[in-house]
C-alpha cells in the first residue's frame, strides 16, 4: 500500500463527515461539461463529494465509475452516496499503475492533481486511451494554487494552469478551458 493511499484510508471518516461548498461542487460540474447520458469516471472520488451532483449532470441513464486509492474513503463514497437514483460503481484501483479498461465520455479529477506521482504521463494515458469520441478531461482543485491543502502526501504543488495548459499542448493535448483564480484551479481537455 503506498503512504498516499495510507494516509488516505487513515482520514477517510473524518473527511466524510465534513462539509462541501455546493456551489464550488456546482462550478466543477460545469467546468466538465458533462450532459445527461454521459458515462464519467471520477478519478479520486475520496468520500464521494461530486458523486450527486455528477448523477443529476447525467440522469438516470448515464453511468458513473467512481476510483480510489484508499478503500475506507470508497467506503464512505459507497455509505453516502447509496441513496444515489442510479448506480454507481465504486473501483479501488491505483490510477497510476492499474490500467483503465473502458471508455469515458468525460473524465474528471477533482482534488487530486497535487497527489499524483507522474500527473502527465497519468492524464496523457487517459486522454489518449480512455475517452470516448470528442469526450473529455477535467482536471480541478477546490481552492487556488496559493491556498494550503491538508497534510496528505503531495509529489508536486499546483504551477499556474497556464504552465499545465502549455505542457499538455506540448504532449499533443487540446485543452479548451482554464481557470487559475483564489477559488478554483481547473484545466479541461478535450479529444479533437
């Protein structure tokens, strides 16, 4: 097991019971660009914050897949979010290391950039192997680059998203949408 999903199992309860900025999750949403009947993999679901409001975004017949690395935070996903109108399937998965065997009309990472490894080898590989059609990526972090995030084990701090715009541009990635203000940082990238 590695620290970060250590780390991550340790606090999933205590993250469970906090509170989310609706409209921040609301804002996300948008940001995706995600509509009814769209299929979406919520990479780093933690304790399921997007998980109801990415079910109303797809109605009920779209189709969630939610992964994590810490199977208490999946837990606490699973515990929240049964009430949810249509299913979703809960993963422990390293999203690093395990292969991704579908395709995804969007993909989001919300909360989960700065805990990443290899974040651009991870979001070329899913960008080039796991959307679907003209789908697309969203990658978001609930507060800007300068606020402070909890103790959990970070490999890197958030650059400005226009430095992340210009690497994945770099890669051969289109990216369409970038916000780098104090209230949310988020890139979307999106197939040709």
């Amino acid at each position: 097991m590695t620290p970060t999903a250590k780390y991550f199992n340790s606090v999933a309860r205590q993250q469970g019971a906090m509170e989310s900025d609706e409209t921040r999750l609301r804002h996300i949403i948008e940001c995706a660009n995600i509509h009814r009947g769209d299929t979406v993999l919520d990479v780093g679901t933690g304790t399921g914050v997007l998980l109801p409001a990415l079910a109303k975004a797809v109605g009920p017949f779209g189709n969630i897949d939610a992964v994590d690395i810490a199977s208490e935070m999946l837990a606490v996903a699973h515990e929240k979010n049964a009430h949810l109108p249509l299913p979703v399937r809960f993963m422990l998965s390293d999203i690093e290391n395990d292969p991704v065997h579908s395709l995804y009309d969007r993909i989001i990472l919300f909360n989960v950039l700065p805990h990443l490894q290899r974040p651009m080898e991870t979001l070329m590989r899913l960008y080039f192997t796991n959307l679907a059609g003209a789908g697309s990526i969203t990658v978001a972090q609930s507060r800007g680059r300068g606020d402070s995030y909890e103790d959990a084990p970070r490999t890197m701090t958030l650059p400005p998203a226009s430095e992340m715009a210009t690497r994945l541009t770099d890669a051969g990635i289109l990216v369409d949408y970038i916000e780098d203000s104090p209230e949310c940082w988020a890139i979307r990238m999106r197939r040709r």
